[in-house]
C-alpha cells in the first residue's frame, strides 16, 4: 500500500492539493517549552547528547503545531567532535572549535569507523522520536554537507566570507581535499546510522554553497553531496534525500540530477516563480517563505505564503521557510503560516 505520509508522497514526485509543511530549526529558541528543555539540559551540548531530553525537544513542534514532518535535533558539528576535534560553544556567540590547517592535522583525525561511539546518543534519540511520533508524521535526520562543516573546522568558528577555507583551498588543493573526503565518508557513516535508528528522509545542509564559484562549487558541492547520496542510495535505496545548497543562485538549476537528490531546498534569495520554472520542473522542491515574516507575521505573511502556494502549485512542494526560523520569532505567526498552508483556499485564486 503506498504511503500515507503526506511528506513521503512530495518526495516520491506527487503533486499534492495542500504541500506537506515543516520549518528548519523549528525545534529552537522561539518555543518556551524548548527554553525550558534546555535550561534542564544545562548548555546546547548537553542537550545534543541527550536522548531524552533531545527527543523532546524534537516532538514539542509536533505537538504544538502538527507538522508533518519532525527533523532530529542535533548540530552539523557533532562530525568534527566525533573525528576528534574540540567542540564548544559560547554564550551569545556560536560554536568554537579546534582548527584543522594542514595534511598533518587531517591526517591526526580520528578514523571515521570510530565516530559512532561520540554519536550513539544521537541514533538513540532518533529511536526514542521515531517510537513517539504520530503514525502520519515523517522523521527527517540530518547532516551538514562536507563544504560547510569544512569551513568550521578550518576556521574554528564562523566567519562571514568563509576566508580561511577559502585561503587553504587555494594554499595546499590537496590537503584540502583529503579534508573534504574525510567529512564526506564521516557524513555517510552518520546519514546511514541515523536511517538504521528509524530517520524516514535525511537533509543536507550546505549552509554556505552561495560562497563557492564556478569549478569549486562543482568539486565541494556538487561532487560530495553526490558522493554522499550514491553511497546512501546504495545502502538505503528508499530513502529520500533533500540537498540544501543555499544561496547556490542559478546553480540550485540541475543540481538534483547532478547530485542524486530527490528534493533540492531552496533559500529565499530566489523568487517562487523562477524556481517552480527552472528547478521544480525537475522534480520536489522545498521552500522558501523568508524566515522574516515569523517575527513580523501580519498580511505579508499571508500574502507571501499564498504567492509560494500559487508559484509550486503545478509539482511536487514542500512547504518550508527559506532558511531556519530565528529565536525572536513570535509562534502565533507560525501557526497564521500553517493556518495559511492548510486553510483550503484555491491557490490558483
């Protein structure tokens, strides 16, 4: 029998009436309940690793506005702490790391069979939401793709131009890239073991893939993720996979055949329109509401939802934001999103 799940069915290429929804980073800092999870975890790491506490905090969206879909709650640099590297975070200004600079540092990674004992707790929590959700709601499990977690750990923090990746790219390509590959096989071991513990879809963040131009977005973007994808599709072939190469411009245009995505997530950087004309002819598309209007809510938020209805009304969509959803981000507006999505009003009005 095939599958109910309304998101399921987008992923598999269906043109549905009503769009499946979830938002990116919708288990966070908007919600009081997860404020309150947190302050009993201690601090964000402590919360990652714990899988009751992190399983709750991935249902308390489901809980309070029915989504269709739960996305695990994790980081994108548990990799690097997994692969031996520090990893910590400080009030109010982001995650730190250790750095990785050179061949020696890649080479003194820990080997990527290894990392599951760091990351158990993480396939444990995807157990405990898997056994807890609504029989109609997808779990989606998740990874940061090799280019942007690359830039962490290179860097040892974030930084706005993503310059000392950059500079270590252009001054040793080869020490680079063994960097890349390490995160790449690190990424396929986690993806699979994340669809072992029940994950129904898996993501790829490429947070920052609009920093890559020409012959590197091709070698750091494209050619990982479908690296990734190929081998997860060997191992899991019903598995979904959605890529998120934000603010990837006009090369979001071929990049699921290029890669093997099933979906491609789209940033709001691009407008409805264009997308539905040169990406989602191609097949599911995700996105792309900007995450401004969860703080600012009112008509505009109605009415951009509508033009993004009206825009992806002709293929597979899922109704997402064009980015995650920010910690000043009022939940009324959320639910007038939802109410918006759901309400039964003909797109084509």
């Amino acid at each position: 029998m095939p599958t109910q799940k309304k998101l399921l069915r987008a992923l598999s290429g269906e043109t549905l009436p009503t769009p499946p929804i979830w938002m990116m980073r919708q288990a966070g800092r908007y919600l009081p309940e997860y404020l309150a999870t947190r302050a009993q975890a201690g601090d964000f790491l402590s919360l990652c690793y714990n899988p009751d506490l992190a399983a709750e905090v991935t249902l308390q969206p489901i809980r309070r506005f029915g989504f269709d879909a739960a996305i695990l709650f994790a980081d994108i640099l548990l990799i690097p702490q997994a692969l031996g590297m520090d990893l910590w975070f400080e009030t109010g200004e982001g995650p730190r790391l250790s750095t990785v600079t050179s061949q020696a540092e890649v080479d003194a990674l820990r080997p990527v069979e290894d990392i599951h004992e760091t990351l158990a707790p993480i396939y444990e929590t995807v157990r405990n939401v898997a056994e807890n959700l609504p029989k109609e709601t997808t779990l989606i499990g998740f990874a940061g793709a090799p280019w942007t977690v690359a830039t962490y750990m290179i860097a040892g923090r974030g930084t706005p131009d993503k310059g000392p990746a950059h500079a270590f790219k252009a001054a040793d390509r080869v020490a680079f890239q063994a960097l890349i590959d390490r995160v790449t096989a690190a990424t396929i071991e986690y993806l699979s073991a994340q669809i072992n513990a029940g994950a129904e879809v898996v993501k790829l963040f490429d947070s920052w893939a609009g920093s890559l131009n020409g012959a590197d977005f091709d070698d750091f973007a494209i050619k990982p993720a479908r690296d990734i994808i190929s081998a997860l599709k060997t191992r899991h072939p019903d598995t979904p996979i959605i890529a998120f190469p934000r603010e990837a411009g006009e090369r979001y245009i071929g990049f699921a055949q290029a890669t093997g995505a099933d979906c491609v997530a789209l940033d709001n950087s691009v407008s409805p329109q264009w997308a539905a004309d040169n990406v989602q002819i191609n097949g599911c598309v995700q996105g792309n509401l900007d995450p401004r209007h969860m703080v600012s809510g009112g008509q505009a938020l109605v009415d951009e939802t509508r033009q993004i209805l009206r825009a992806f009304s002709g293929g597979p969509h899922i109704f997402n934001l064009g980015h995650g959803i920010t910690p000043t981000s009022d939940p009324a507006n959320v639910q007038l999103m939802i109410d918006t999505v759901r309400d039964g009003e003909s797109v084509s009005s």
